[in-house]
C-alpha cells in the first residue's frame, strides 16, 4: 500500500494534482502545504489521496452503482466522467445540468440517487443545491478556492487542468474496483491514465490536417481480382453488352413510328 501511495503522489506531481490558484477558501486552508513566492498555493497531495480513498469507500458502500451520479459541466471533466462511469456502473451526467433533475419529480429525467460525484464545486453548484434539498451526499473535487457548502467528502486537488481531473477519477475508479473485488492490489490495473484525458476536437481535427496519412483509411487493393472476374465474366458469358437483347430486337435502331391516335 505504501508503494501504490508513492507511485500515485509521483503522477499527482506529474498532473499537477498539487497546484491550486491565488486564491484560498478558509474551509480548504487545511489542505494546503505552502504557498509559492508568485502566491500560489500548494497543495497537500498527501491528503489528496487519503480523502480519495475515503470518498472511493463512501462509494462502494452503495449496493447498486446505478444510484450514484457523476456530474460535470467543465468541459475537461466530461471525458473522464464517462469513463469513470464505464468501469464503475454510475450514471454520467456530462455537459449542462438540467435543473431540477434531482427535486422536480414532474420532469422525465427525474432521478433520486443515494450519491452524488461532481467535478467543481462552483460550476457545479445547481447540482450540489438540488442535493442539498433532497438529502443526498456528494463527493467533489475541490480546489483551494472552492467553496465547501453541503460537501461531505472533499478531494483537494487542481480541477481546472484536464490531467488533473483525469488522475483523480482514474484513482477512484481504481480503487472501487480494488474494493469491490473485481481488480487484484498485486497485479495492478491496465488502464492508463490518457484513456480519461479530455481531448479538443479542434486539436485532432489540426493533426489530421497536419499528418492526412495518419488518418487515411485503406485503400482497396483488390483491383486485379476484379478485373480477373470481369474478364471471367467475359470469356464464360456468350452474350455481350454490345450483342442484340435476347427478343431479337436492337436497341441501337431507330424508333418505330408512334401509332395513329384514332386507330384502335
């Protein structure tokens, strides 16, 4: 266990799991380590992944992991999101909350999870609300300048960067499965960490323009087989596409004159 803590600090330091803004929360001064001469604050990834933990426990302890909700409206955070829910069994709400999903029963997507997972406080403050009303607990990434209203579990970490936020689901995922059983601690998980990065559809369309080749689907190169069927087709056929149709007529003759309207 103390190898695995080491190993995910080391990717947390590669993330940038640790760089939080100018700004500080009085509620989230516990989870900084120092802060830099440019006012930064730095943060305790220690922590970081002791609450990770806590919060992957709090999910497991739900039976059926349809109840639980991971919510993003930051665009970074909806790539990983989705993932996080494929290998978790959760429900993924990527993109816009609609409000009223969790209090406003009249709607059709009405939903009444037992939990609740979003990636910003802040952006994500409609749904922390509705959760609030309908007494349901939530997990959130927190930054140092997020607030931590009607937050039971806190994950301190960066959730503006997109390896950031990708690191901190792919432990959670990870550590769910390690927990329920389905992964074993000795042999590790095979999933890597870029599989929950976000990506800009404007970047890979500039790299299929830059590199076409890569992007290029195969040609057909079964050209001769054709031609060898055709002239297959052409040697066994008797008839021809310049031979006269089978009723004895020519196609390439001159028109019969139109019959007289009056003659019946």
């Amino acid at each position: 266990m103390a190898l695995t803590k080491e190993e995910d600090i080391q990717m947390m330091l590669v993330c940038k799991t640790h760089l939080g803004t100018r700004n500080i929360e009085f509620n989230m001064k516990r989870y900084v380590f120092r802060r830099t001469a440019d006012g930064i604050h730095i943060i305790h990834l220690g922590k970081s992944w002791e609450k990770a933990m806590v919060a992957a426990r709090a999910i497991v302890a739900i039976e059926n992991p349809a109840d639980i909700i991971v919510a993003s409206q930051r665009p970074y955070g909806s790539r990983a999101v989705l993932k996080f829910s494929q290998y978790t069994g959760a429900q993924a709400l990527a993109g816009r909350w609609m409000p009223g999903t969790l209090t406003n029963q009249i709607t059709s997507k009405y939903l009444e999870p037992r939990l609740l997972i979003v990636t910003d406080p802040r952006t994500d403050s409609q749904a922390i609300k509705e959760a609030a009303y309908a007494n349901i607990p939530v997990v959130a990434l927190c930054d140092t300048d997020s607030p931590l209203e009607h937050v039971d579990i806190a994950i301190p970490g960066n959730n503006k960067g997109k390896e950031s936020i990708a690191l901190l689901y792919w432990l959670l995922a990870r550590e769910v499965q390690y927990l329920r059983g389905s992964l074993d601690r000795s042999r590790g998980w095979d999933i890597m960490v870029d599989s929950f990065f976000w990506r800009d559809p404007e970047e890979l369309e500039r790299q299929e323009k830059e590199d076409p080749a890569a992007y290029q689907t195969q040609e057909w190169k079964q050209g001769d087989d054709w031609n060898a069927q055709q002239g297959d087709w052409a040697e066994g056929g008797a008839e021809t596409w310049d031979a006269p149709a089978a009723g004895g007529e020519d196609w390439g003759a001159a028109a019969a004159p139109a019959a007289d309207a009056n003659s019946w």
